[in-house]
C-alpha cells in the first residue's frame, strides 16, 4: 500500500512564509539601525584598517637607528672608525656626544638614548702598544627586545673597525674588547620590563572606560536632565565625576605594584612619592579623555567603542609591546601624542633606574599638557550640551 501524500495546509504555508517575510523585515531594520548609528559604522572599517596598518607599518620586532650617545674621552681616527662600525651594523643611530659621565648616564637614565658608548682616554695609543684595552658599551636594557639584536651584532665590530686602521684584512688577535653591560635589567628578565608597563596599561583601560560610560549612562536612565537642572557649572560636574575615579585609579595602581614587587620581585629604586604624584597625573589625563569621549557619543554602546579605538593604538605605539625607538618616525610623532606613552617611560624610569624629576620631567610636562587639552575640550563640549 502506498503512501498517501497530504498537502500542506495553507495556513502551515502562510506561516513559512510570515516567518521569513517577518525576519527579512527586522534584517532591514537594523541595516537602517546600523546606518543611522554612524560611530558604530565607523568602528566596524576603522579597527581593521587600524591595526592592518599599524602591523604592517609602524610594529617592527627587530628595531634598528636605536638612539646611542657616545662618551668620548679620546677623539682619534681609531675612535671614529670604532663609532662608524657600530653605526654601520644599523643598529646604532649616535644623537649625542658627551664628555662627562654624569651627562653620560644622565641619557641612560632618562630614557633619551638606548645606547651609551665609553672610549677611554689613551685608546688608540693602548691598541697600537697591544694592550688590549676595553670599550664599554652600556644598554638600557629595562627593553631587552630592543637591546638584545642591538648587543648581539657587536661581535663583528672590532673587525670592521681595524680594517683599514691597523691591518689589512682581519687582525691576527683581537687588539681590543667590547665589554657589553646591560644596565637596569642585567638578566634580561622580561617581567622587569612588563609589571611596570602593565600599571599604565590597565589604568589606561580601566579609566577610559569608567569615565567614558558615565555621562552616557547618565543621558540613558534620564538622569542628566535632572543634573543639568540644577545650578551646577560643568567644571564641577567634570570633577565630580573624574575624583572617585582618581582615586580608584590609585587603587589600582597599587596593587599591581605591590603584586609585581612581592611576587615577581620587581624593584622599585626611585621615590614612591614621585611615582605616586606622576600616577595621578596620568590618572587625571586618561579621565579627562574618557570624560571628552563620554560628551561626543550617544550611547554605551558608542562609548566602548571609541575606548577600544583609544586603547588599541595606545598599546601598540606606547613602546609597551614593540620597541618604541624601533617605529618609523611618524608612528612616534602618534605615539608621543598618548599619555601611555609618557607614562611607561616614567614607570620604568622610576622603578628599575631610580629616576628623579630632573630624569622625567620632559614626559611629566607632555602628560600636564595632555590632560590640559583634553580637560578643556570635554568642559567645551559639555557647556555646549547645556546649551
């Protein structure tokens, strides 16, 4: 007996087709939402393009023209032969000449050069009576992936050098060493050079976003009718939103220096004082742009979204996970415009090299105006919203 084939009723058929006819409908609709909604439009081709581009452009694992000083207590052709070679392994990029060893480590120190080269006085006299004199090379190593390519190429210096000074060829013994003195981190311990970019990375995150979502969340529960109400200018309303948040920052802060101090046993040389007044300072700074992008969007939603594309670059360009000295120059025109990157030089500074103000206060016065500028335009545009 052979199967019956029922038709299907018309209202399955009518069913079938209101099901599709009903989800093409709401598919359309958040076409036109996500039209409408132009930050969110704007997020999904920026991101991509974003790190496309700072990938394939600005990161670079193998960093060469390293900013190096030299500490010149001899000026002599085998001098300059020597500084030569170490600029032709590209490695070396010389940016200062100093004659004084305090000027010398005072480059070290404040981050302003990665490399610092000492040739004692009576160094060529020493080679030519077969001395076998050292030259000392200092690396901030506070970086070793920036300082270990770098240090690694020195085996070949001492041969490029004498060439064409002493002998015709390789020299039959080594006249001269290259003594390599990795300061700050001897070890190349990679958490020396992590813990501390952590606290400007997390307080980055952190801060951006609480701030961000603040005023947002007030326009979404209707609350921000009833604060623009009352007789409140926006400066205070600014601070009365970034201060708890100052001092959560802190808290932060804290933590992930104690932890990093007791558990992975990260030093910190400097003044705690100094470190705490800075921390603040860069807390403030992020805040305040939190708090501009919080006056620009429209919903939570938004907010998050202009935060991550804050947080990307500043990841990226900061010297946090790629060498800072190592970018072309237009990505460290960018990243001298982030306050994390100020702030990773001043962490590091402070902690592992004992820094002082005097050290710092080149990136203490970017951070300053940083927040400065951010400060003024969220008042700006938050005046105009009470308008």
């Amino acid at each position: 007996m052979s199967a019956i084939d029922h038709p299907t009723p018309a209202h399955e058929v009518r069913e079938r087709f209101g099901f599709w006819k009903r989800s093409y409908a709401m598919l359309i609709k958040e076409f036109i939402q996500l039209r409408r909604d132009r930050v969110s439009f704007a997020m999904i081709v920026m991101l991509p393009v974003m790190q496309l581009m700072l990938f394939g452009y600005a990161i670079n694992t193998t960093p060469h023209n390293l900013p190096s000083a030299v500490l010149l207590q001899e000026d002599s052709d085998l001098a300059r032969s020597v500084l030569k070679a170490l600029e032709n392994t590209k490695y070396f990029r010389f940016l200062y000449e100093v004659h004084d060893v305090d000027d010398f480590d005072n480059l070290l120190k404040s981050g302003k050069v990665l490399f610092g080269v000492e040739i004692p006085r009576g160094f060529e006299r020493a080679v030519r009576r077969g001395d076998k004199p050292a030259l000392l090379v200092a690396a901030d190593a506070t970086d070793p992936v920036a300082a270990s390519a770098a240090l690694g190429s020195l085996g070949m210096v001492v041969q490029t050098a004498l060439k064409h000074d002493l002998y015709i060829g390789d020299p039959p013994e080594m006249p001269f060493e290259i003594r390599a003195h990795a300061r700050y981190n001897p070890a190349a311990n990679s958490s020396l050079n992590i813990v501390p970019g952590l606290v400007g990375t997390i307080l980055t995150m952190t801060m951006l976003i609480f701030t961000a979502l603040s005023v947002t969340r007030e326009v979404e529960r209707g609350t921000m009718e009833a604060l623009l109400s009352m007789p409140i200018k926006p400066v205070e309303v600014m601070f009365g939103k970034i201060i708890p948040y100052v001092l959560v920052g802190f808290v932060q802060a804290f933590l992930i220096i104690g932890i990093g101090v007791v558990m992975f046993g990260v030093p910190v040389l400097g003044n705690l004082f100094l470190l705490a007044l800075l921390s603040t300072l860069f807390i403030t700074t992020n805040l305040s742009i939190g708090y501009t992008i919080s006056t620009v969007v429209q919903n939570q939603l938004q907010a998050m979204q202009m935060s991550m594309m804050f947080f990307l670059p500043s990841i990226l360009l900061s010297g946090f996970m790629f060498p800072f000295a190592g970018m072309p120059a237009w990505a460290q025109y960018l990243g001298e415009a982030l306050p994390l990157t100020h702030y990773l030089r001043i962490v590091r500074a402070i902690m592992l090299k004992g820094a002082t103000m005097q050290n710092v206060r080149f990136d203490a016065l970017a951070l300053a105006a940083l927040m400065l500028v951010a400060m003024t335009i969220a008042v700006t545009r938050f005046r105009r919203t009470l308008d």
